[in-house]
C-alpha cells in the first residue's frame, strides 16, 4: 500500500530532523504504536521517540528492506547510534556507556485513509542491552516499573 510506505517514510524523515512534535498529525485518532514492553497513543509518540533520540542524538536508520502487505508495508532497518544520553527500557534506566551499537529492527505498519492506524516496531532488546554491555538481570525491579514512565 503506497499510503503505509509514504508514511513510514515520512516518520522516519521526521525522526532524523528530530521534528517529532508533529508525527502525531500522521495517524488516526485511535491508532497506536507498540515497541516490546511499551504500546502508546500518537499522542504520546513524541515523548517516546525523544527518550530515543535522547538516549543516541546520531541515531542513524538504515532501511534493509520493504515489502507491502494487504493494508499496510513491513520494513526491515538496522538503527545505529552512540549511547550518549539516559535510555529508558521496560527492563529500567540504563546511564550512558558511551558505545555505538547498531541493532536491527522490524516495523509492520498499517495505513487506512492516509494514516498510520498501527505500528509495530519488533526488536530483541537483550541484543540491544547486551551490545550495550548492560545484563537485564542487573536491572532493578523498581526500575523496570519506574521506566514505564516516559519523560516528556
């Protein structure tokens, strides 16, 4: 669906500028968004992106490759950033380690009149955590609640 692959484009296009105030504007009132341990509205979406972008300012996103589907697009990307600010995971807050990590990342977008109404980014954070040089099991309990609240 060429409507699912501008988007993606477009948000993709979006997080590079770090304009991500506006991404809200390209999806349905009732859609969502959903990484593993976290689903939120567009609403909530800029807050969420900006922990990433906080957590590697020179987030780069490497698209592998793409192919659509009944009502939407998949797209494989290897995102690579230096880990230079706090990030925040549903494991718990991990401080700067000063490394660049490159993880791969899977998104499934749906699209219906010119919005995104889904989008789901599936990635292994014990990959991410460990490239990282962090143990999930190092995390606390009171983090991993206390993560689940994105700064804004």
């Amino acid at each position: 669906m060429r409507d699912a692959e501008r988007l993606i484009e477009q948000q993709y296009a979006m997080l590079l500028r770090r304009d991500v105030a506006r991404l809200p504007d390209l999806y349905a009132p009732e859609a969502f968004y959903a990484m593993p341990g976290v689903t939120v509205r567009p609403i909530e979406l800029p807050a969420l992106l900006r922990t990433w972008t906080g957590a590697f300012p020179d987030l780069r996103v490497d698209p592998l490759g793409a192919v659509r589907t009944a009502g939407g697009a998949a797209v494989e990307l290897r995102l690579t950033g230096s880990h230079s600010g706090t990030l925040h995971s549903p494991f718990g807050t991990v401080a700067p380690t000063g490394r660049t990590v490159s993880w791969e990342v899977a998104d499934v977008v749906r699209a219906r009149r010119g919005r995104i109404v889904a989008w789901r980014s599936y990635f292994d954070w014990s990959q991410l955590l460990d490239a990282l040089g962090v143990q999930m099991e190092g995390l606390s309990r009171a983090a991993q609640h206390d993560s689940l609240a994105l700064p804004v």
